[in-house]
C-alpha cells in the first residue's frame, strides 16, 4: 500500500487507510527507538529539510532526529535568518529547496492553506508541521497512535477535547482523523473559544468540562494560547482554570483508565494542574517519544512514494 498524495497536508483529506497504514508503520519505527543503536538505513540517499516560519521545540526536533535516526541528510531553516527576512517568498523560497534536490519539505506556517500552495509548486513532497489555524496533523497522527498503543483500538472510544477549540490546529486535526476511525468526539471550552458550526464535524459539544469528562476514555487538553488573551475572549487566566482546568477531582468524572494528553506545552495549572501531568494516567511524555516515531513513519512512506514514482 502507497500513500494517495505526494504530500502529508492534513488529516481532512486522508482516508481512514491511510490512517491506519501510517500508524501501523509507526508501531515499526518505535522499535527502533527503543534499540540502543538508533541508526537504520531507510532515508539513506534522502534529503529533508525542515522550513519553520514559526517557533518549534517538540516538532521540529522531532523530525530533525526522525531524519537522522534513519540515515537522511537533514537540514533546517529558520525564516528570520534565511532570504524570507529579506522579502523572498514562500514559493521561491520552495522552489530555491526544491532545486537543491530536497525530497521532503516540512512546513511550518502562520497562515493557513500554506502548505497547500507550496506543494502545488515543488516536486518534493511537503509535510504540513502546522499551519495557521487549519490543522497540524502529525500531532494528531501521534495523539491516535498514542490513544491505540494505550487502548487496542480507537474504534468506539469516547474522547473529550478540551479548551482552545477555535484556534487550535490541533483540534481540527485530531476531529478529522478520530471521527474516521470510529471515535465519538466531544469538546468543551469557554462559548468564545468554540468555533461557529462546529457540530457539523459529527463533534457533541459541552459547555461545561464536567458534561465532557463523563464516562471518557481519553482526554485531550489543549493549550491556551496566552497570545490570545489580549483578545479578552475570556476574562483571566486565574477564572479559565477555575472553570475549564483539568484537576483531580474533575478527573473521577471519566472512566477509571481514561488517558490524559496535550500537545505541549503545558501551562501548568492552568490547562492541567500538576498532579495530573504527573499522574500514572498521563502520557504527555509518551507522546513525545511517540511524535518521533510518527514523523519516522511519515518521511519512510513518502519517499517510499517518490522512489515508487521514479521507478514506474
């Protein structure tokens, strides 16, 4: 089995193979990690390059040691120390990469649809490391494989998705590919922070976090992104965690064995309070080793595509 696209751009447009087949791959690329020689031959000859518009820790040194892990040369380019701070565009910018022989770009993006009008202009194959508010779909990728590791199976999983619903790309991705594998999805978060119309994405909404957490398998907080609070969408910082802060208490409400995720970074005790970060139901830093496992799966299957493509 081949990936349809050339790119990885988001999870609204994989099919729920597709799904499975990245994860299942994934599950071979995390055997690598827990091998103390973390060096195998699958990129050999291949060349990645990360391209960051925007600040990155988790990410973007995930798919650093993803490529070298697996024998690629790698490269990284930062847009405030590159020709984009002398005014150079996206797409020459793609193309400059493009003609250096790159096969695989990753993109990271303040404005949404980014990726998408890179791809269209590059022969490389282009991995979406974010991009604006639209989706950020690795990070969903590593949210289900950690939620199947952790759980058999995501098929008939209720999963609870809780606070910056309207700017997190995170959200959109992780609705997209969860709804496709059999999951019943919720969110919850402050009215101002809930997109308009999000029911029509097959997601129940609550108002309350207490209507969410009931009778959850998995629980995914989102960060508030304190940028935003200039905004005033919701009135301190002390009153969200009061009435939307994951604790102990809140978190009898789910099921005995349901899982607490984020994405990182965590405000603590803001989003979560630090004993649940800390709990044994936690898997925060499983999902870090899990995001390299992931984004291992993802360059090895689309160069994969690409040497498919050269051969036929």
């Amino acid at each position: 089995m081949y990936l349809k696209s050339k790119d990885l751009l988001g999870l609204k447009d994989l099919s729920a193979d597709e799904i499975e087949f990245i994860l299942e791959t994934a599950k071979t690329m995390k055997l690598i990690l827990t091998t103390k020689n973390k060096k195998t031959p699958h990129l050999q000859g291949k060349s990645i390059v990360t391209l960051f518009y925007e600040n990155s820790t988790r990410t973007r040194l995930s798919f650093e040691l993803a490529s070298k892990y697996m024998s690629a040369s790698s490269a990284n380019i930062s847009a405030s120390v590159s020709s984009v701070a002398k005014g150079e565009s996206l797409i020459d910018t793609g193309k400059t990469i493009d003609a250096m022989g790159t096969d695989v770009i990753v993109l990271r993006h303040p404005l949404s649809g980014a990726p998408h009008l890179l791809a269209k202009h590059v022969k490389a194959s282009v991995i979406n490391a974010g991009d604006g508010m639209n989706e950020h779909p690795t990070q969903a990728l590593l949210d289900m494989f950690t939620i199947k590791e952790a759980k058999g199976d995501i098929k008939g999983l209720r999963v609870a998705i809780i606070g910056d619903i309207y700017h997190s790309r995170v959200a959109r991705s992780n609705i997209w590919g969860l709804t496709k594998l059999g999951a019943e999805v919720c969110v919850a978060g402050p009215s101002t922070l809930l997109p308009p119309g999000i029911e029509k994405t097959g997601v129940k909404v609550f108002n309350t976090i207490q209507e969410a957490l009931i009778d959850t398998d998995v629980i995914i907080g989102l960060r508030i992104q304190l940028e935003r609070q200039k905004k005033g969408l919701f009135p301190t910082i002390r009153e969200y965690a009061r009435f939307f802060g994951l604790d102990e208490k809140r978190l009898v409400l789910a099921k005995k064995d349901a899982l607490v995720l984020h994405p990182g970074p965590v405000n603590r005790g803001v989003e979560l309070t630090s004993s649940v970060i800390d709990c044994d139901r936690s898997l925060i830093n499983e999902q870090v080793t899990n995001g390299v496992a992931v984004r291992m799966a993802l360059l090895y299957l689309l160069t994969r595509r690409r040497s498919n493509e050269d051969i036929n």
